[in-house]
C-alpha cells in the first residue's frame, strides 16, 4: 500500500541535514540505516551507505531513481548461484575458454617480443 498524498513522502530528516548545504562531489560515503526514506531530489549525485543488515552498500543517487526508497538498492539477501551438474559442466566449459585465451595472448606477446629482438 503506497503512502497517503496528505501525509507526504518520508524522507528522514537527519539525512537531509547531512546533506545541507554539501557538494555532492567532495562529500564522501554518507552512512545510513534509514533504508525506508525516500530518494528526494535533493539526495542526487550523493554516495549513501546504506546499511543491508550486516553491512553498508554505497549507493549513487541519480535522478531515475528520485521517488524509490534506499533499500531498494541494497539487498538484503546474498544470492550464491544454482547449482547443479549442469552448472558445474558450464563452469568448467568457461574456465577452460579462458585458459585458451590467457595462452594465445602469451603466445602472441611471445611472438611480438621476438619479432623485436631481430
């Protein structure tokens, strides 16, 4: 259910007092754990820390996301991945297209540091 137009949206006001009068660009991480204040157009181009439960994510403010709430862009669940055979097989497939390409680029370098010494 969205809050009521008669109340206004919430935003903390702690937070905006941190922000008062600062330049979004020499102002560092800004540590909070208000994550159900919403984003005002004042918070753009500031860096939020916003804590997730055990620690802070930094958020950079743009103007898209004026509106949302700062938990929004930091989750609180750590996804690991599926997993699987079919997981572990495209895993391995990976790792070995990555070897291949690490030993053609020392195979190139190889060739282009002898080319030089003639």
């Amino acid at each position: 259910m969205t809050r009521s137009l008669k109340k206004g949206p919430y935003v903390d006001e702690r937070l905006l007092g941190k922000i008062a009068g600062k330049d979004p660009l020499k102002t560092g991480v800004i540590k909070t754990w208000a994550r159900a204040c919403q984003i005002a157009p004042e918070m753009v181009g500031f860096t939020f820390g916003v804590h997730n439960g055990k620690l802070h994510i930094e958020v950079l403010v743009s103007e898209d996301m004026v509106g949302h709430r700062l938990g929004e862009f930091s989750p609180t669940r750590k996804f690991v991945r599926h997993g699987g055979k079919m997981q572990k097989e495209l895993e391995a497939k990976k790792k070995e297209s990555e070897i291949a390409s690490a030993q053609s680029a020392k195979a190139a370098a190889n060739d282009a540091g002898a080319s030089k010494k003639k």
